[in-house]
C-alpha cells in the first residue's frame, strides 16, 4: 500500500526497502515507541539504548 501511495505521489520508490533489526541495532534512537505484547501478539525487541521508550 506504502508503495502505491508513493508512485500515485510520483516519490521515486528505487532502492527504498524495509529495515531490518539487524541492520538498525546499532543505531542510538532518542525516542522508542513500541507496539508489541498484547497489543499485536509480539514480543517487544530489546533496546540496549538509554532511549526514552513507550509502549
């Protein structure tokens, strides 16, 4: 759906694609909000980061 709405946006969609954890654990966030646990049914990732963090 993201894509269609950037192509009717004309947004050049090249070379964009979804992260993964891997890729953005060593990232230093100043602001984590989560939707995980009961929420969605997932277990929350881990933030090893003094990061403010909100469920």
């Amino acid at each position: 759906m993201i894509l269609k709405l950037l192509k009717g946006q004309a947004i050049p969609i090249d070379g964009l694609y979804s992260e993964s954890w891997d890729e953005l654990k060593h990232i230093s966030f100043d602001l984590v909000i989560t939707v995980c646990d009961d929420v969605a049914g997932e277990s929350c990732r881990i933030f090893p980061t003094s990061s403010l963090k909100i469920h």
